[in-house]
C-alpha cells in the first residue's frame, strides 16, 4: 500500500464520518404569496417612485417639523447604531476565507532534564565532529530566538465562510431596512399629530362660539325669569349646557397639551410649544393620493424589505450549519528565522520555515452541531413566515386605507350638509324663543345638536388626514432609498 492511497483512503474515511446521518428532513418553503394586481377593483396604477414627504406634505411648517425629528429623533438614532454594528460584523465576516497571517518576535529559556533524550543528545552532539562552532548548543540552559511570521487558512470548500459573509451582508441591508421603517412611521406619526393639532384649534375655535351662543341664551332666559315670562328650570338647564361647554374645552386644551408634548418627544426635545398657522378647518385639506394604487408599491414599504433580507441572511445561516457536519481542510506555514544564539539569529543559516496541510471532522460534537442546525431551520421558517406576514399585512393595511378615505370623503360631504342645516336651527330657534313661539328647550337642543355635529365633523376631518397619511405609510412612503 503506497503512501498516496494512504492519504486517500483516511480521506474517505473522515468525510464518511462527518457526513453520516447529517441530513435533516427540512421542511421546504411555500411558495412566496403575491399579491393581487389591484385593490377593490380599481385599475392598476404604475408610478415608479412614491413623493417624497416634502413633495407630499406641503405644508413647511410640518415639512421642517419632520425634518428636525428625522435628525434628532432618539429611535433613529439608535437604527443607525444598529446600523454600525452591523457593519462592524461585515468587517469582520470580510476576513473568513482569507490566510490568517500573523508576524511576531519571541525569546525563551529551555532546560532538558539530563537524562532525557533530548538532554543527552545536546550533550553529546559537543564531542562531534559534524558541526562548528556556531552550531554548538549551549551548556545547560538554552536560549531560543525566533523572528518570523507564520499563516493559517481554512480552504472554504463547502461554502461554510461564504454563506456566513452573506449573513452579515443581509444582515446589514436588514437594519438598513429597519431604519428606514422607523422613519417612515416617525414622517406619519409626525405628520399625524400636526394635522390633529390643527384639527383642535378649530374644535377648540367652534366650542368657544358655541359657548358665547349658550351665554347669550342663558343671559335672555335670565331676564326673562325676572320679568316673570320664564322659570328656574329653564335657566338651570341653559347654565348646565354652558357647564358642559366650558368642561369639554378643558379636554380639548388638555389634548392639544398632550399632542405637543408627544410631538416635541418625536422631535428630541423637552416639552414646548408647537409654533403652526391658524387655519379654519374649511382650508385644512389632506394630501391628495392617487386610489388604484399598484400591490407591486408594496415593494416599496421597508418592513417588507427588511424581513426580505432576514429571510436571505436565515437561508444563508442554514447553508452554513449543513456545511459544519463537513470536514474541516487548513493549511499551516511558518516563515522565519530561528537561533539558539542571539549574535547568529539574522544568519542565513537560522532560516527555518514549515508548511502542513490539516484534515478535521467533527466526531463526538455532533450533537451541538444537530442542534444548531435545528435553530438555525427553525430561525428560516420563522423568518420565511415572517415574510408572508409582511406581504399580506402590508396589501391588507392599504386596502383598509383605501376603503376608509373613500368612506370618510362621502360621510364629510353628508356632514357638512348636516353642520350647516343644525347651524340655521340656533338662529332659527332663537329668533321664535324670543317672540315666544318656541321653548328655552327647544333652543337647547337645537345648540346641543350644533355643537354635537361639528365635533362630529372635526373627528371626520380627523380621520381623513389619519386615513390618507396611514395610506401613505401603508405603501412606503417617507423614507429615502439608499
């Protein structure tokens, strides 16, 4: 048996080894669902790029609000720490599958025992003739000198280190991705809360009319008690309107309070006021946004992008714990040169140098190595599950959207038919109460129900704006691509 067929022979025997019973029954993927062409029978409109929230938002007050959270925002800032340690690992991961090269300088002592082999044939190599004297080895104790650099390099044959470099790589476009959700939910929760800021001015705006016409009515009913034509009860129910009024701006004030702070939290910055225009709530419009909005614009949204790249970098991770049950393959070298004499070490006759090639296979560690690998295909379908979820909530949220915008716009056109006709009936109401013609109850209910459907109006115009910026959010926009 020649020396060849020896090498070849251990070969086989260790990558029998290393292979036997590996194989795992790993479930397969579903195929990835896609989604319909078109929301609620609308046609399919192709836009290539979402505007961007300064396109979208036109208002500047609100456009320099996002701005200043996208900068000083404390959930952002720390996307982008993720973000650097992320990098930092494809840094790391960018050296696997090259040589490890290390150079370096050692001295040491060594003492052999004087009845060791190696004591006694220092010893004796003093009496030979083969050698001279730089070459004869001190007395006892001796030195050794080494100055050299030496190398190792695992040989990636079963793609071990590429799929773990792909993992990193993944892995950094997924906190890419991640922090891009978080702006795209910071732009609309931003956005949001300014809209609902000016939502409140106005509400606050229509309570104080509404609480000068209940003043105004409960000063006439007054007078009219004291000259006999009224009683206390219509006084008393008049006051306990006017009570309720006034309580209810409290609530709206106390809102506006809570709106800003969060605001100014969103912003980075302690609780302050929120500096924006006085606009009545005719002139408070929403975006405008194109219905038939494309399922290919899901492609746009990063959460679906992000658990894109963590479905890759699992499917790159189990890759690399099937290729751990392989054989290992190493080569080793060192370069240098060695004395036992300091005066001789930069001799030509102290270069040295080796060079070994190494087999490994994993034997009675098996079973770390099956239990990864179980994390790691359980860590996959998680990740692949992950991603349907995403694709699915994402055309399911814009569906919604689309239905809601075109539900409110209908119900805002019937409200303010409603608003207007309530409006007249406090005039009208006002006018008989005071020829006697109708009651103070009567003028009570017809401010109540004023009253009652403005709010309604000003929470229709509320979810308008929530309506079109969630649409907004639903599709990707607020995030610049990178």
């Amino acid at each position: 048996m020649n020396i060849s067929y020896k090498y070849w022979l251990a070969f086989v025997v260790l990558l029998g080894i290393s292979g036997c019973k590996f194989t795992q029954h790993l479930t397969p993927n579903k195929p990835i669902v896609n989604p319909p062409e078109s929301y609620i029978n609308e046609p399919v409109v192709h836009l290539e790029e979402l505007p961007s929230y300064g396109e979208f938002f036109k208002d500047s007050t609100l456009t320099g609000l996002i701005s200043t959270a996208l900068k000083n925002n404390f959930d952002l800032q720390m996307s982008l720490q993720h973000i650097k340690f992320a990098k930092a690992n494809i840094k790391m991961s960018s050296a696997l599958g090259l040589p490890n090269v290390m150079a370096g300088t050692s001295m040491g002592l060594k003492k052999f025992g004087n009845y060791t082999t190696d004591g006694v044939g220092n010893y004796d190599t003093r009496f030979s003739s083969n050698i001279n004297d730089k070459q004869m080895i001190p007395e006892t104790v001796i030195p050794d000198y080494l100055v050299g650099v030496s190398a190792s390099w695992e040989l990636d044959v079963w793609k071990k280190l590429s799929n773990q470099k792909k993992m990193a790589f993944h892995k950094l476009l997924s906190s890419q991705y991640g922090k891009n959700f978080n702006e795209t939910l910071l732009v609309c929760e931003v956005a949001d809360l300014y809209f609902e800021l000016l939502i409140l001015d106005n509400e606050l705006h229509f309570i104080d009319e509404n609480i000068q016409l209940q003043q105004y009515s409960l000063d006439i009913v007054r007078l009219l008690k004291q000259a006999g034509e009224e009683n206390e009860l219509g006084v008393a129910l008049l006051n306990a309107q006017l009570l309720n009024s006034q309580a209810l701006k409290i609530e709206v004030k106390q809102q506006i309070f809570s709106n800003e702070s969060r605001l100014n939290f969103l912003l980075g910055r302690y609780p302050q006021a929120i500096p924006r225009p006085s606009i009545s709530w005719e002139k408070v419009i929403p975006p405008t946004f194109v219905t038939g909005v494309p399922s290919t614009l899901i492609k746009n949204r990063p959460d679906i992008l992000q658990a894109e790249q963590e479905l890759l970098a699992s499917n790159a991770d189990l890759a690399s714990a099937k290729a751990a049950f392989y054989p290992t393959f190493t080569i080793s070298s060192g370069l240098g040169l060695q004395a036992f004499k300091a005066l001789l070490l930069f001799d030509v006759g102290s270069f040295t140098y080796n060079l070994a090639g190494g087999l490994v296979a994993p034997v009675f560690n098996r079973r770390q190595l099956k239990g990864n690998l179980m994390a790691s295909n359980a860590t996959q379908q998680m990740a692949y599950l992950n991603y349907q979820k995403s694709i699915v909530n994402g055309f399911t949220e814009v569906y919604n959207c689309l239905n809601m915008l075109e539900n409110m716009n209908q119900t805002y056109t019937l409200k303010i038919e409603e608003v207007n006709t309530l409006k007249k009936s406090i005039s009208i109401s006002a006018e008989l109460f005071k020829s006697g013609r109708a009651t103070y109850l009567e003028v009570v209910t017809a401010q109540k129900n004023a009253l009652q459907s403005q709010i309604e109006l000003i929470n229709i115009k509320k979810k308008q704006f929530n309506a079109v910026i969630n649409l907004y959010k639903s599709i990707g926009g607020g995030w610049a691509k990178f």
